[in-house]
C-alpha cells in the first residue's frame, strides 16, 4: 500500500509542475519563473526531483545569457516525462521520455546558483536532445549557437564513456532504422574535431546527423500519421 | 521539444515495453557504463 501510494505521489509531480505553471504569474521562461519553480519544489529534498533541459540547461551549465521561449524540464517521476511550460498548442510539449529513470538519476550536474542545487542533464543527454529534438530540416541557427555554448563549457570529456552514453541514448530516441552504434560513433567523431578548435567543420557535420535523424523521424510521424497531429517547419 | 516528438516517443515506449513483456527484449540497459563523472 505504501509502495502504491509512493508511486502515484511521484506520478503527479508532473501534475503539480503544470499547475506550478498555471498559476506562477512570472513570464513564461523567465528566470523569476525558474527559480520559483526550484524554490517551490527542489530546494524541500536533497535528491533531484527535475532535471533542467532545454535552453535554461545550456545556460545553466556554462554559465552564459541565452534566450529562453519557455522552461523545459525533465521530471523524475517512475516514467521520466519532459514537460515545458509554453502555453502555445505548437510549442508546449509534454509526455514520456522513453529513459531508463535509474540511468537519469545517475547521470546528471548538480550546480549550485545563488543558493539553490539545480539539476541538470549531463553534456551527452543535452547533445542529443539538441540534435533529436529540433523538428527543422535544417537544424536552426538558434540551435546551432545553444550547441556551440554547450560545447565550449564540455568538461571531462571521456570519449569511450561518451561513445557508450550516447549510443545507449539514441537507441532508446531514434528510429531503430538508424544504425545508433554508427551515428554515436560521427557523433564522437564531431565532438573530438571541435575540441581540437576545427569548430566550423565539427558544426557542419552535426548539423548532417541532425538532418539525417530529422528524415528519419519525419518518416516515422508520416507513418503513423502523427503528422496531421501538428505541422513540422519545412525550413 | 514538440509534442509531435512526445507522441512518438510514447509509441516507441509502450512497444519496447510490449517487447519486454513479451520477452522479445531484455529489458536490461548497459547504463552502468557511464555513470557520470561531472557531479
């Protein structure tokens, strides 16, 4: 009974986030909003509850302004679920993300900002949401600059354990018609050519992976008609 | 992150745990082998 109980108190946390959102009167994205939101939420447990994604993640691990739509965040609840608080029916996003809840709760940055322990996803997970997550066909140059910032402040990069991360992600985030081993492995590639200052060329090629995984998904939503659901930018 | 994104990530989630269940899949991850270091 406990147990049950325990499960539908961590299964509404992301329930308690979106009425957070719905009633936090700080503009959407704001960093007033975001910090409310730890307060109200994070600052009461020691273990994270939330992992911030998105542009704020970026921001927050390499401690440089970006703009920011909205707050992306990565809830650790029995099913991991991504939620933002955009208002907009094409913006806001909400729902499962298919990764493993124990290898979330390993594998993430704890940095301490004015006071508060904010989470973050760790440098492999934030590469791969930038690349999976931008539904262009071209990645955009918004996203193109979040991804240079995120890898000007990569820090201990350790190439066989980001190899394995990164292929372990892209299996449980892409369609399995995409070989993940090989495209974990361009990937790594891209990211030791930029640490060694080729950036320009390093961009160019995972702004091709991004293309590639962005076909491949388009694909699969046509497949399954879930494009009619909302329409995918053609730029 | 669009929605169209989650909802495809919620089929991909409900048919690998289909698979599991099924014992199609072993349900194990080799997460063990990266466990972060930048905490």
């Amino acid at each position: 009974m406990e147990e049950k109980n325990q499960k539908l108190q961590e299964n509404s946390l992301s329930q308690r986030i979106n009425d957070f959102f719905s009633f936090d009167e700080n503009q959407i994205g704001s960093r007033e909003r975001l910090f409310n939101l730890v307060d109200t939420f994070q600052s009461k447990t020691d273990s994270p509850l939330f992992l911030i994604a998105g542009s704020w993640g970026i921001e927050l691990l390499s401690e440089i302004n970006l703009e920011h739509d909205d707050i992306d965040l990565i809830v650790l609840q029995n099913l991991p679920y991504y939620l933002d608080d955009a208002t907009e029916i094409e913006e806001s996003c909400f729902g499962i993300i298919p990764l493993d809840i124990d290898y979330l709760k390993e594998n993430f940055i704890k940095k301490n900002i004015f006071g508060r322990e904010i989470y973050l996803p760790d440098f492999n997970l934030q590469i791969c949401l930038k690349l999976i997550g931008q539904l262009q066909k071209k990645l955009p140059e918004r996203a193109v600059n979040q991804l240079k910032t995120l890898l000007d402040s990569y820090k201990n990069f350790d190439e066989e354990k980001s190899e394995k991360e990164i292929n372990y992600l892209l299996n449980k985030l892409i369609p399995r018609e995409l070989n993940s081993l090989i495209l974990s492995q361009n990937i790594i590639s891209a990211l030791k050519t930029y640490f060694r200052e080729e950036k320009e060329s390093a961009i160019e090629e995972l702004i091709r992976l991004h293309s590639l995984i962005n076909k491949s998904l388009r694909y699969q939503f046509e497949k399954r008609g879930l494009t009619k659901k909302i329409k995918i930018s053609d730029k | 992150m669009p929605g169209i994104l989650m909802s495809y990530w919620e089929e991909k989630f409900q048919e690998e745990k289909q698979e599991v269940e099924d014992g199609r899949k072993k349900s194990e991850t080799p997460r063990k082998q990266f466990i972060s270091k930048d905490k």
